[in-house]
C-alpha cells in the first residue's frame, strides 16, 4: 500500500500492530518529526513497540563525499534545500528534476517526539558502521556494512531506537510524558 505517512491510520486495515517500523532515510524527507511520532505510536498495538533504524543525525555535520571535517551545523531548522543530480540510490543517476527538501531533524528532536507521543522508550543504539560511504574515509566490511577505518576516530553513523506501548492504552490526549516542550 501507498500513503502519506501522516495518514497511515487511516490506509492500514487494522487499527492496531505489534511491531511498527520506520526504517533508514525516511525521517530527513518528514517536515514534522512529532506528527511522524503521533502517526507511528497511533499504530502501536497495547504491548507492542515502535521500532526505527536511522541514519544517525550527527553525520549532518559532515560533508556529503569530502570527508569528516564538519562543514554543517547540528542545529538546523527549516528544510535544506539543495538542486543536485542523482538520487540516494544511485549517486550517478542522470536525473532532471532535482530540487530536494529535507530536514535534519536532531536525535533530541526525535527521541523526544517519541516519547511525546505516549511510548516508552526501550533502548537508543548508536552504531559505528553505515549502509553506504557516507564519506570517502569509511572502508565496506566483509559484512557488507561501512565503518571509519581501524586507528580512526569512530563515529556515530547510525542509530535504532525501540519504544513501546504499555500494555493499558492511555486514553487519547492523556498520553504519558505529553506536555510542553523543555
Ligand atoms: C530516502 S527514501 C528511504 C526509503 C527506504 N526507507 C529505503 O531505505 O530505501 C525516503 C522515502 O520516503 C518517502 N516519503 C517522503 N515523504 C513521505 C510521506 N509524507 N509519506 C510517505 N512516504 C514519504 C519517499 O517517497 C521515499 O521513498
């Protein structure tokens, strides 16, 4: 099925799912982190968890090809707007219209909508290893992953969070830990 994630509520068939999973890349293409966290959690079957495996927010900091020398801010709101060939599947990629949006949202922003949204947070993994050379020094593992190489400093590149739902559905607007933002 297809839908605006926003809108994922009402294009699933059941009201409610064990397991909901948002997987890489998708949180930098969502203006709204909180409403992608109300929508996700809105899922969440009593019991079950919401899980997210992202491209860790602090490689925003770095180049896109050049290198680990930070060229960006952590903090940046508003859309990064950028008018590039290619596509993040295939670099290389002769393209035409290329005008791109997104938004780095920070992993306050987004652990904090998670928790926003009524889940309990289960644990944050940062990872040292990466799905693509996000930048030119990362070497691919045997396993297929990317990672600084040995005797460089190691950063974070990836994160998975697991939040989940008790098993006693707060009633709608009484979601724990939903209040204003500090
Ligand atoms: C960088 S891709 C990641 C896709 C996938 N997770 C992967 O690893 O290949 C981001 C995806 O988010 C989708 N997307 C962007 N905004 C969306 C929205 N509001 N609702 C649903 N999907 C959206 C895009 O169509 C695109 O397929």
């Amino acid at each position: 099925m297809c839908s605006d994630v926003y809108e994922a509520a009402s294009a699933v068939p059941e009201a409610d799912y064990d397991i909901v999973y948002t997987s890489t890349g998708a949180l930098d293409w969502l203006p709204d982190v909180r409403k992608w966290a109300e929508a996700a959690a809105s899922l969440v079957a009593p019991g079950g968890f919401l899980y997210l495996a992202e491209f860790h927010p602090f490689t925003h900091v770095l180049g896109d090809h050049s290198g680990t020398a930070i060229e960006h801010g952590y903090f940046r709101p508003g859309p990064v707007v950028e008018d590039l060939p290619g596509t993040y599947a295939d670099f290389n990629a002769p393209t035409v219209h290329n005008l791109s949006y997104e938004w780095m949202h920070t992993l306050g922003d987004i652990v904090s909508a998670v928790a926003a949204a009524g889940l309990r947070l289960e644990f944050l993994h940062e990872h040292d290893m990466t799905l693509f050379q996000r930048v030119s020094e990362l070497n691919e593992g045997a396993d297929g992953y990317w990672r600084m190489p040995e005797g460089r400093p190691r950063l974070p590149l990836m994160f998975s969070l697991k939040a989940s739902r008790s098993r006693v559905r707060s009633r709608p607007g009484k979601a724990p830990g939903y209040g204003p933002a500090t």
